[in-house]
C-alpha cells in the first residue's frame, strides 16, 4: 500500500459562532452537590476518559453536566427530549429517570446520576483534551486510545488501573 498515511498532526481553529441563552447566575444546587457525589461513588471516582482518581490526576474530580449543558437548558424543548429519553436514546439511567414528576429543568440538568459524567480537570477542561475545548469525536478518542500513544503536545494516553 503506498497511500498509507503515517501518523501526522492535525491543526484545526475551532470558532464556535452560537447563542448561550441569557439565563441566570450560576449557583450550586443541593441536587447537584448529592447527587455529585452519587455520581462519583457510582463510578468509583475515577475519570471517564482515563480512569484516574483525583490523587492520580493531582485535582479533585468534576462533575460534567452531560448530555444537557445547563448553560443551555433553557433553550432546550423538553418534551423532545423526553421523548427519546424515554425511548432509551440517552441509555437506561436517562430512560428510567423519573419522568412522571418533571416539572422543572433542575430536577433532570442538575441531576448528576442521570446528566453527569465524571472527568478528571484535563479531560473537562483542558486545552488540547478537555470536554469543553474538543469536539466530541476527537475528545472521545482518548477513552478508547492505545495506551502510551502522543495524543497531543498536553497528553500521552495513560489509563490508570
């Protein structure tokens, strides 16, 4: 095969042109905070992506409001969503939450056993491999990467034990 081609750096700007819609300042709900803490007993504290706990990753651990950004929750037609939230798009715990009683965005966005996803610092928000600076197909990538390869100048994939 001579169309093979070596490993090779990609460079790409990213501009990210979109309206956040005007809400509320920031506060943290005591939904958030227990259920951050089901969320990290459940997962057994250990990143998503790399598996580190927050001593091998040197910060504590955050909770990432997934799949719902809560910046954008208030744009979001939640009956839409609840119809493929029920349907087992988003995965069971997403399906089984309790749909009967929601009334408010708060209830679902700020739930983190069923919006949360726990991630070290350099997979939230970290340049070059965090949630918030990759797209989705580039940050999943360093989950499922071969152990020791040179994800970028920040990261060489390590999946702690």
């Amino acid at each position: 095969m001579t169309d093979v081609t070596k490993i090779h750096e990609e460079k790409e700007t990213l501009t990210v042109d979109v309206n956040i819609p005007g809400h509320e300042p920031r506060k943290t709900t005591s939904l958030f905070e227990r259920t951050r803490k089901e969320l990290i007993a459940r997962d057994g504290g250990r990143c998503f992506i790399c598996n580190a706990t927050a001593e091998e990753s040197g910060h504590p651990l955050e909770a990432h409001h997934h799949p719902i950004e809560r910046s954008f929750a208030e744009m979001i037609d939640w009956e839409r969503f609840k119809f493929d939230a029920q349907a087992g798009v988003w995965g069971e715990a997403i399906k089984a939450f309790d749909w009967d009683h929601f009334t408010d965005w708060t209830q679902f966005v700020d739930d983190m056993t069923v919006n949360g996803m726990l991630l070290c610092k350099a997979h939230h928000i970290g340049k070059d491999e965090g949630m918030h600076a990759l797209p989705f197909p580039i940050w999943i990538a360093q989950k499922y990467g071969k152990e020791g390869y040179q994800f970028s100048a920040a990261e060489v994939i390590h999946h702690a034990v």
